[in-house]
C-alpha cells in the first residue's frame, strides 16, 4: 500500500526490531486517478518483487519514500532511479496486467476492512486470530503503537 513519507520509517525500525514476524506489504494505489505516478510506482515494485523477490521490493519501497516525495511529487525519474538502485534492470517485460489485478484485489480488500486511507495497517498471528489478538490500524502510528499491536497478536500482552 501506498504510504505518506513519514511512516516508512516507522516501518522500517519496527521490521528490524521484530526479525521473526512476517510483514506483507499489499499495494493500494488510492491517487491513482490524480496521479498516474501511483499506479507507475506500483507496477515497478510489484514488477521487481516478481523477478527479484522480497528484498529487492523492500530496498525499492523504502527508497521511494526516502525520496521525500509524496503524492502528486513523485515522478517518472525518481521512479526509475530508485529501481536502478534497488538492482532492478528495465522495466519491458513488467506484467502491467497481473501488477493491475493484483492493484484490483487490494482496492476491494481494503474496501472489505473498512479502510479509508494509507497506510492501512493490519497486525494478526498467523494463526488463529481473533478479535482479540487482532488489530486494524487506518493511518499513521508511531513505533510504539505498532509495537503493542504487535506484542497483542504475539499473545504478550498483559
């Protein structure tokens, strides 16, 4: 999913703090209309997670946001520099309609849980969730909050 800038930080910190849980990353392209960046940005990074896996999608989602440049900012050239630095080759032979599906069935996703806006952030064990042990976040949190929904789903929490 699409982020603001400020909260690939947050994720990134969490991520490295947390090395045993799994963090699944689902593109939400919610400016597309206004920004055909958004939808660019997307089939380039879903395009390098299908030829170079995990990491190098990773490397490529955070050097967007290290860009500095939001919605309605980010351009063409930062697109494809951040994916040169990432160790992605060229964009021909992206799979612009699977990249498309993939953007369709996350929109109703994300419709399904009631979400509104990026990020749209949902922490659960991978095993039997409950209401209990599940959290939705719609937007921006800090490290800490993020953490406790994290220790929530771990069955931590006291």
């Amino acid at each position: 999913m699409h982020r603001l800038q400020h909260d690939a930080p947050v994720m990134e910190k969490v991520m490295a703090a947390n090395t045993d849980v799994r963090f699944a990353f689902r593109d939400w392209t919610i400016f597309a209309a206004r920004y055909p960046e958004s939808t660019q940005a997307s089939h380039r990074g879903l395009g390098i997670y299908r030829k170079q896996g995990a990491d190098a999608y990773m490397e490529y989602h955070n050097g967007i946001y290290r860009t500095g440049h939001n919605e309605g900012k980010l351009t063409a050239e930062d697109i494809e520099k951040v994916a040169a630095a990432a160790g992605a080759g060229d964009a021909s032979g992206d799979d612009s309609a699977a990249s498309d599906r993939l953007i369709e069935n996350n929109d109703a996703l994300a419709e399904m849980l009631g979400l509104t806006g990026t990020p749209g952030i949902v922490v659960m064990p991978a095993e039997n969730a409950t209401a209990d042990n599940t959290t939705v976040i719609p937007g921006v949190v800090s490290e800490q909050v993020l953490q406790q929904a994290i220790t929530r789903a771990s069955g931590n929490a006291h």
